[in-house]
C-alpha cells in the first residue's frame, strides 16, 4: 500500500471505562494484501464486558460491516470502517473485526481493548 496522510477524526464516548487504567491491549496490522474483506487486527480480550474498537483504512472504500460479525460499523470516515464490539458482556476471547470493501484492495488495520470500571 502507498503511504497516503488519512486526516480523520473518530470519537467514542464510552461510560464505564476504568479510568485509572484503561487500555488492554492494542494490535496492528499493516501492508495487507488485496481483499475484498479486509479483516480487523485480532485482539484477545482479558475480561467479561471489554470495550473494543476496531478500525481499518482501505485501498478503496468501506461498504459495511462483514455479515455475521461481532462488530457493529460505527463510521464510515474517507471510506475507512471504524467499528466496536456490540456486545458489552462479550465473554473474554478473541475478536477480529471484518468489513466489506467497493472492490479487492490492500489494508491495513489496527484494535484496541479497553478495561471495563470496577
């Protein structure tokens, strides 16, 4: 993928995030080859009831959130998918989100897992 400047801003306001100490995990993918599919970056959840976002930035543009998935698109921003876990008792696991692009093309994405307050 060319490096190309995305001048985006995506924000989530999110109640009950443990504010003393609230990042997880964060993953990364970059350079991904061409999909149609592009997948999220895979982020394994330590607790019941994490807050996770997904984001990717695509060759084309973002059409919808993949059929089935555990994610819900929140924002289509420069045809980029921005993206959450819907559900907020999600059991701890693994999660990856996956959306739909206009037509194959390279990606990359990268997740992040937010504790939930005490």
């Amino acid at each position: 993928m060319s490096t190309t400047l995305v001048h985006a801003t995506v924000v989530w306001e999110v109640s009950s995030i443990n504010t003393t100490s609230p990042v997880q995990t964060a993953t990364k993918i970059d350079n991904q080859s061409a999909s149609s599919t592009p997948l999220g970056a895979s982020i394994t959840t330590s607790a019941t009831g994490e807050f996770v976002v997904a984001t990717t930035v695509v060759a084309n543009s973002v059409t919808g959130i993949h059929a089935g998935n555990a994610f819900t698109n929140d924002r289509f921003t420069n045809g980029n998918g921005f993206a959450h876990l819907t559900s907020n008792t999600a059991s701890a696991g693994t999660y990856q989100a996956q959306w739909d692009q206009s037509s194959s093309g390279a990606y990359c994405s990268s997740s992040a897992a937010f504790y939930a307050a005490p």
